[in-house]
C-alpha cells in the first residue's frame, strides 16, 4: 500500500481534532489543457488548440509548480502518475521526456511507478509513440469512445473508425498495458451498436476498458442542444449487456466504470477510489494532501493562459480549503463505494481520521435496506446498490 507510518515523519503532530495514524499513498496527477477540437459533450478543463502549442512553457510552469509543492509532501514516494487533459499526446515525446526526467528529479518516483498518458487517435504517430514509451511512460489510455463513424461524428470526435483501428495498432507496438475508452447510450444508438463498440473494442486485446454511459453535463453544447439519446430503460439494457460481454471475456468489473484483465486495474485510478492523496499540477486541476492533523484540497488556476501567468508570477495555487471533519465521511464513501467489490472498513479509519462509529448508523440501514453488504470488516455496495449509487451516497451527506 506504500502508506507511510506518522512515526517515521520528523516532526511534531499539531493539536487538532483530526489525527492520522498513517499518510496514504500519494499519487501526481497532472493536466494538459489542450485539445484539437472541445467534444460536444466535454465538461473537462480543456480548450481547443488556436494559436500554437507553448509546449516548452507549460512543461517549465508544471516543473516549477512542482517545486513549489515540494514543502507539503517532503519524503513521501509517489506511486503513479496520470497525465490527462485535454490531449496530452498532442505534446511531443522530448517534452514528455523533458517532464519525467524533471519529477524524477526532484521526488522519489518508485521505480514501479504505473505512469499513464491519455492519447487521442487522431493525434497518434508511431515515432512519437515509442518516444513517449522510451521516456517511461508505461500506460495508455486511447479515447476512443466509439468505432461507428456515424456515432462518432454526432459526438464530435476527430478520428473515424479506421483511425480508432490505427492508432490501436501503434499502441500495441510499444505498449502491453493499455486502456480503451467506450461510451455508449450514444446519440440514437441501438443496443446491438453499443455491443458491436464492445466487441470490436475486445477484438483489439485492451488490458483495461473504461466504459461510460453518455451523460449531458453543465456548461457543454450538448446540455445546450441535447440530441436524442436512448431512454433509461434501453440504456440500463446497455449496462447490463456490455458487463455481461466484458465479464464473458474475462474482464474484472473492479469500479462502477472500470473493467481489467486479471492484475491490470489502473492503479492510479484506485488511489483515488481509496481516498488517497494526489498531487494535482496543471491548469485547473484539483489536488487532496494529508497531513498529521489535516486533510488540505487545492486549485490550480483553470485558464491555461493565466495558469502560465501565476507560474511566472510565482505561484499557480488558485485556493486551498482544508477539508472539514463534517465532510470526510461523505468524501471517503463517494470514492470508496465505486468500487464494485468493496473495502476493507479498516482504510475508512486511517484515512479520514475518523471512528467507524461515526458512519455505522448509515451503513447499518444501508444494509438493512439491501443497498450494502457487510463481511466481517469489508463493506461493498449490493448490486442494487451498485444501481442507485447517488441514493446511497446521499445518506452519507451530513
């Protein structure tokens, strides 16, 4: 688990109602918030690319806005790193390179580390690819979405099927760990389309699918102009046949949207569902900290342009609240209860700091009312909790 015990951090423990027994693992995330073309349905910090891309710049501002942070996680191993966005593989593998050789430097990176870079198949080139491989990245994500080129175009993605198939194919020249991105409950989409996505999304030997139900998000056209999407009924048909597909195929269903080869979940990602600590750097992205007596989430500035500013101007941080004793329970179970096949109550305790006792009265009518299942000291959602997470979660809201 790499948690670091308290006992080994020299320094004194500040007086305070929260007392962590142990630092979770801690992880870097960081954002490229760039993109050819903003997606129809796209909520994610990210702008289409206009007038050039200041690759060297912001690969400079994400290293000193590294520096910066060194303070709050001094000693501490990080033990993955997700580069997302945006397009991060519209950056070029020198200035990937350039990165990676920059955090090397200045954090302790396990040399196990999962290191995973987001791509997009319209931006993919063989040569850039292996680059991105040499420089350590050892995990990809493809956006995919879907490979019917009528779907495609309705959710405004920059690659056809052909390009979806290529790029695939150049992912599997230098990588053996790869994920692909589905969506379904597309734009008039049938249920044989959307498992038509699945197989042939299978045919290309992924060792990790993500797939998303389509969703209309705030501030995105589609909110705007919503298309015609299948109604809740066919698209709950979706969910059900698409995890029975993948389950067939020998796929895990580990995260409400997560599916694995057996030892390929995404680390990174379950760091995040067991409320462990990530280092956000890069425009707009969050960050979650802990410390002996506190657990701190941090901004970033969103606008690349001020991002890039703030860097130069000395510092990126945006604002910085300390997470209320109140809103860690509710904080750890909207993580936590993602997962599909539950945890151990134990990590509720070293992570927020807090009595089981203080949530046992809301897991215990959860159980009562068929949403959780509880074996001896591990708590995982039912399916029909899997089902109604949001009602679930709710009773958590203090």
């Amino acid at each position: 688990m790499h948690t670091i015990p308290l006992s080994s951090i020299r320094r004194a423990r500040p007086a305070g109602s929260l007392q962590l027994t142990a630092l979770p693992p801690l992880a870097l995330y960081i954002h490229f918030p760039w993109c050819v073309k903003k997606c129809p349905y796209c909520d994610f910090n990210s702008h289409a690319q206009k007038d050039g891309l200041p690759e060297q710049q912001y690969i400079a501002a994400l290293l000193t806005d590294l520096e910066s942070c060194l303070p709050l996680i001094w000693g501490r191993p990080v033990v993955s790193i997700f580069m997302g966005g945006g397009t991060p593989s519209l950056f070029s593998a020198a200035a990937i390179n350039t990165l990676l050789e920059g955090i090397r430097a200045r954090v302790k990176l396990l040399p196990d580390a999962e290191i995973t870079l987001e791509a997009n198949p319209g931006t993919f080139e063989a040569e850039k690819f292996a680059g991105y491989r040499d420089a350590g990245v050892n995990r990809l994500s493809i956006g995919i979405q879907s490979f019917d080129d009528a779907k495609l175009k309705a959710l405004g993605r920059i690659h056809g099927r052909d390009e979806a198939l290529a790029a695939i194919g150049i992912a599997r020249q230098h990588f053996d760990n790869f994920n692909l991105d589905i969506m379904y409950a597309l734009p008039e989409q049938t249920l044989d389309e959307a498992l038509a996505d699945i197989d042939t999304a299978l045919a290309c030997g992924p060792t990790h699918l993500s797939a998303y139900h389509l969703t209309l998000e705030p501030n995105t056209l589609f909110h705007r102009y919503p298309p015609a999407l299948p109604d809740d009924d066919l698209a709950a048909d979706m969910q059900d046949a698409i995890e029975a597909r993948l389950a067939a195929a020998g796929f895990e269903h580990y995260e409400t949207s997560a599916f694995a080869r057996p030892g390929r979940r995404a680390f990174h990602n379950l760091n995040y569902w067991t409320f462990g600590d990530y280092l956000g750097l890069g425009a707009g992205a969050h960050a979650k900290i802990s410390f002996p007596d506190r657990i701190v989430r941090q901004l970033r500035y969103k606008q690349p342009g001020e991002y890039l500013a703030q860097s130069q101007a000395g510092s990126t941080l945006q604002s910085e609240e300390v997470v209320g004793i109140e809103q860690l329970p509710f904080e750890f179970m909207l993580n936590a209860l993602r997962l599909t096949g539950g945890f151990d109550l134990a990590i509720f305790e070293e992570r927020t700091g807090q009595p089981l006792a203080s949530v046992l009265p809301e897991i215990e009518r959860g159980i009562r009312d068929g949403l959780l299942e509880r074996n001896g000291n591990w708590l995982a959602p039912s399916a029909t909790g899997r089902r109604f997470l949001n009602t679930l979660l709710e009773r958590f809201l203090k």
